[in-house]
C-alpha cells in the first residue's frame, strides 16, 4: 500500500485529462491516473482529428474559436493544424431547421453549387443534391502532437502521470478527497474527473449525483484508394450537411464514416458490419467512387450530455470535484479551451482570453450546476 499526497488528482488520460493536467502543473502538484497502458487508449485515439470551426451548437462554436489560438500555433508557436476544408453537400429537400441550425452564428462559410462542389471533390455525384456548403479553414489535428505536447508540459513541470491505474473508490478526507487506485491512495484537495464515457460512474463512486452523460458509438473503416483523378489527397473532408456519412481522404486512403450515433454502455467500443456496410451504400449513391472492401476499421465513443454542451467545473453539490466531461464529438479541437476554462477556475484566476462578462456566460453554459 502506498500513500501519495498531491493538490489535484486527475482521473482519465485522454486529451481533456492530460490537457488540463499540464495546465494545472504550472501552479500546483498534479497527478493522472489512467486505467489503460497508455494516454489516448479510447476516444482520443479513435478520433477523426478534425478541427471545424462550425461544428457543434452556440456554446461549442465559443470554444473552438476560444481554441483555435492554441491549435494553430499562436500561443506556443507550434501548430497542430494543417489545411483541409470541409465540404458539406445539402440533400433534395433537407429541412430548413438543419440548414438554419448550422448556418446561424456560423463564419468563413460559402454556399457554392453542386458544379463548384464536384469541381472540388470530382467523384461526387451532382444530381443527387441540391447545394453545398464549403468552409475553406477546416483543418486535419496532429493529435498525437497535441497530446505529447500537453504531456511534456505536465512532465516538465514534475506532474506524473500513472498508467495502469484504474480508480475504484472516492472517500471524502475532511475537506478534500481519497482516491483509492488497488493498493495505491492518493489524498488530495481537488478531484478532476474527466473520465469520458466513464466520467458518470466516477462521480457514483465518489457519491456524486451523474449530469446524465450518454456515450453514442461513432464507427469508421479505411479504404486503399486507386487515385484516378491525381487530385485525391487534396480533397476535403466531405459528407452530408444531414451527418448520414462523412469522408476524409489520407495518404491514398479514404476514410468513411456513418456517422453512426448509437448509445451504448461505456467500453471498448468496436463497429458493427452492418453498420459499416450501411455507411458504404449511402456514399456509393452520391459518391462515383467504389473503394472495395475496407482494410481496417474501427469504433469509439462520443459522449453528450443532455444538452450536447461539455460539463466543465466545480460540482455545486461536492467540495473539489470538477467535471471535464461530455465533449462530444468536439473533445479534441475544444481541449485548449475547456483545459484553459478549468484549470482557471480550479485556480481561481480570471480568464484572459475573453471579457469577463462573456466568460461568465460560458461558464455558466458548461457548468454542471445545469443538471442540479
Ligand atoms: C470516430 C470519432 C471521431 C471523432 N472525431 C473528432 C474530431 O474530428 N474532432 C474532435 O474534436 N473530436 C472528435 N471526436 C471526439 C473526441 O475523440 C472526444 O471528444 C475526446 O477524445 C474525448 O476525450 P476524453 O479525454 O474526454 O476521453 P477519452 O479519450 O476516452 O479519455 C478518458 C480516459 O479516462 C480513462 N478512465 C475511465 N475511467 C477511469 C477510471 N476509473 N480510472 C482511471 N482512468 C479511467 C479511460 O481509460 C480513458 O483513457 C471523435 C470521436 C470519435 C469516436
């Protein structure tokens, strides 16, 4: 049995965990404690790596304008982005709440025809859509960059980080908290929990009441791609403005996603075939390419809560338990944001990044005092 003493304990070492672990290092003793072998094991590592301005509802939309400094090098002179684009074709009477929900608050984005879509993604089938929209500073994100990065700054500032480690109990330790990890107990002031799809039963464990976080299966398979057009590997990320399927070609690979949504218990998540096959007849009908059976594929989850905004702070109802959780599908290109969010919250310090007023405004947006 050892014992560790330590301001804030960590729990999941995915992109939310480590990134505000790293920030909270510059300040303050930090330890991560991950179940898996290595950081990124589940939905960090399974992700499509994309940053797009526009995706996701108003209060996403903040914080990956919040976050784009960061990713792209302003901050750290290091950029984790390089050039895309995303182009999103609109069905034959697509409901104008689709179009009006993407649209509204939306920035750098064109309206352009199903000729200039086809100019840019050749294989498209023009017939089978009305228009497009394109929004040309979509970006690819190096994850694993941005996740080593976080780590070193974590490491630098003599955070650890434990893998192997999955925590089993929470006991309240006067004003501050046990974690309870096998033979291992770290005691603590502060609690972070930014378990992903985990992160409802760790707050059970901690006696904590769950935001209701439902974590959705989103699959994907890799195809090898004869390129004919010589064009390919600049294509952008392209789909259905509706999310029936999505692509995104790399290297001479393709890769094609249902856009599945399914909710699914908390696990190693792994695809369906029928699912997999659905996604592949979707992208045939629009799509004059027949890419022949994939090569590889692959599940992970994506976990909203209620309102599909992320879950970021202090719990009204339990001294030093924070929440970091609930990113969605957004959880890579928003981790600066929401770390920065925390971790200035945690240390009590006003964020520098946005007038005080509006910071307020999102933080009430994120924080899990919604769901009490
Ligand atoms: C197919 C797919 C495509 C996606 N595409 C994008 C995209 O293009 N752009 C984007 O921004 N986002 C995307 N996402 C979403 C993004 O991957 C997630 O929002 C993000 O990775 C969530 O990070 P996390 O750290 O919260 O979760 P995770 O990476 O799942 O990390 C949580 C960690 O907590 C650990 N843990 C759980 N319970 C315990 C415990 N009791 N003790 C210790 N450790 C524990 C787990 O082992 C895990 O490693 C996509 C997701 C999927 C599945």
């Amino acid at each position: 049995m050892t014992a560790t003493t330590t301001d804030f304990v960590v729990i999941g070492g995915g992109i939310a965990g480590i990134s505000v672990a790293a920030l909270l290092s510059e300040h303050a003793s930090v330890t991560v404690l991950e179940a898996e072998s290595h950081t990124g094991y589940h939905s960090t590592g399974r992700s499509a790596a994309q940053y797009i301005r526009n995706y996701g509802n108003a209060t996403l939309r903040q914080l990956n304008d919040l976050a784009y400094p960061t990713l792209s090098g302003e901050l750290t002179g290091e950029s984790v982005l390089s050039a895309r684009g995303q182009l999103l074709l609109v069905l034959h009477n697509e409901c104008d709440a689709t179009i009006n929900s993407y649209l509204a608050g939306a920035s750098g984005v064109e309206k352009i025809s199903a000729t200039q879509a086809c100019d840019i993604v050749p294989v498209i089938k023009p017939a089978t859509f009305d228009f497009a929209f394109y929004e040309s500073d979509a970006a690819d994100i190096d994850v694993d960059q941005l996740l080593q990065g976080y780590t070193r700054e974590l490491k630098q500032n003599n955070g650890s980080l434990v893998t192997h480690s999955r925590v089993d109990t929470l006991a309240r330790d006067g004003d501050g908290w046990r974690v309870y990890c096998g033979d291992n107990i770290y005691s603590c002031a502060n609690v972070i929990n930014a378990a992903g799809a985990w992160a409802d039963a760790v707050a059970g464990m901690a006696g904590v009441s769950p935001v209701g976080l439902t974590p959705m299966r989103r699959s994907a398979q890799i195809f090898d791609i004869e390129d004919q057009s010589g064009t390919f590997d600049r294509w952008p990320l392209f789909g259905t403005l509706a999310e029936t399927w999505y692509a995104l070609p790399t290297a001479g690979r393709l890769m094609l996603s249902p856009a599945d949504e399914d909710p699914v218990e908390p696990r190693d998540a792994w695809p369906e075939d029928e699912i997999l096959a659905g996604a592949l007849d979707r992208f045939e009908q629009m799509v004059d390419l027949n890419p022949g059976r994939p090569v590889h594929s692959w599940a992970g989850l994506r976990t909203f809560a209620p309102d599909r905004s992320p879950v970021v702070g202090l719990d009204p109802t339990a001294n030093g338990f924070y929440w970091l959780a609930g990113q969605g599908g957004y959880g890579i290109q928003t981790a600066p944001a929401t770390a920065m969010l925390l971790a200035t919250q945690c240390l009590d310090q006003q964020l520098q990044h946005n007038d005080a007023e509006s910071s307020d405004r999102l933080s009430a947006a994120l924080s899990p005092a919604r769901f009490r």
